[in-house]
C-alpha cells in the first residue's frame, strides 16, 4: 500500500468514527454547555467539518472554503467559526453561542468529506514531501504529508475524542463501537 492510499483509508475511517459518534446525537446534547471552559458537543462538531474544509479548500487547494461558497448559508451553523488568525480569541465566545443543526451539518460533513478525499485522490507519494511553512499559525515548517496526517486525520480523529466525552458527560454512549 502507498502512503496516498494509507491516508485516504486513516482519514475515512476518522470520518467514520466521527459520523459514527454523532449519529445518535440529541438536539438538547448538541446545545449543551459544559462547565468550565470546554466547548459545546455541536461547536466542537462544526469545528472539525469546518477546519477540514478550510485546510481542504482554503489552505491546500488555494480556492475558497466551501463553507463560504457552494455551501454558504447552508452549513447547519447559525454563523461562521472564527478562523486561526487575528480574531481567533473570538472563538471561545462563539463555540458558546453557535446553534447546530446537526442535519444540514451532517450533509454539509459529506461535502467536505468528499471533497477531502478528492483532493488526496490527486497526490502523488512524492508530494507529500512538499514543504510547508506554518509558522503563521505557531506550527512551524512541515511538510504536506504532516499536515495531512495530523492537521486532518490526528484533528478529526481527537475532536470526535472530545465529542465522545462530551457526550458521556451527559449520560450517553460515546464512540459507536
């Protein structure tokens, strides 16, 4: 097997314990506030699809997020997430405020699940070895195949983790399995 092939099959296995973990989920446990300073089950959801696109979309196809083109207005959220940058403090706030529909995210999830496997679908192995400089974001310089491994499959695969707390702090199964 070839490194593309590994990551496209890590990646869609991330997708599927995350659509996995949500797909019982409750309207009232989406909104649920945590005490301390934890998000939300729905932001924390919205912030991985989101993310994904951004880093999909924004980041490595240099085109516009989906989020904020063929899907705008149709994400599931009542606004957008802040994104990494100057308003980034910004986000605690919203994760608080933001209302999920969990349907019309879900759906929006697929786009941008396809689309990231799409993209992967381009690469060749050698690719990967294509440098990128994230110092604007505190990650330093990396390569493609980091930012695909960690920025993408490590950041679904923790945040459906905290999905999976989240929702076992409110009394019910987490993960699917």
């Amino acid at each position: 097997m070839d490194a593309i092939t590994l990551l496209r099959e890590q990646l869609k296995t991330a997708h599927w314990v995350m659509e996995g973990t949500m797909a019982d989920v409750t309207s009232e446990q989406m909104q649920w506030a945590p005490p301390g300073v934890a998000n939300p089950l729905g932001a924390t959801y919205a912030h991985a699809v989101t993310s994904e696109d951004v880093i999909i979309n924004g980041m490595l196809r240099g085109a516009a997020p989906m989020f904020s083109s063929t899907w705008a207005g149709r994400t599931g959220c009542s606004e957008p997430m802040p994104l990494p940058g100057p308003d980034w403090e910004k986000y605690g706030p919203w994760a608080r405020r933001v209302q999920v529909d969990l349907a019309a995210a879900r759906e929006y999830a697929q786009a941008v699940y396809a689309s990231a496997d799409d993209y992967l679908a381009t690469l060749s192995p050698e690719a990967l070895d294509t440098p990128m400089d994230l110092t604007g974001l505190g990650l330093g310089h990396v390569n493609l195949a980091w930012v695909i491994s960690t920025l993408l499959v490590g950041h679904v695969n923790n945040l459906a983790g905290e999905i999976s707390c989240l929702k076992g702090l409110q009394g019910a199964k987490g993960y699917p399995f």
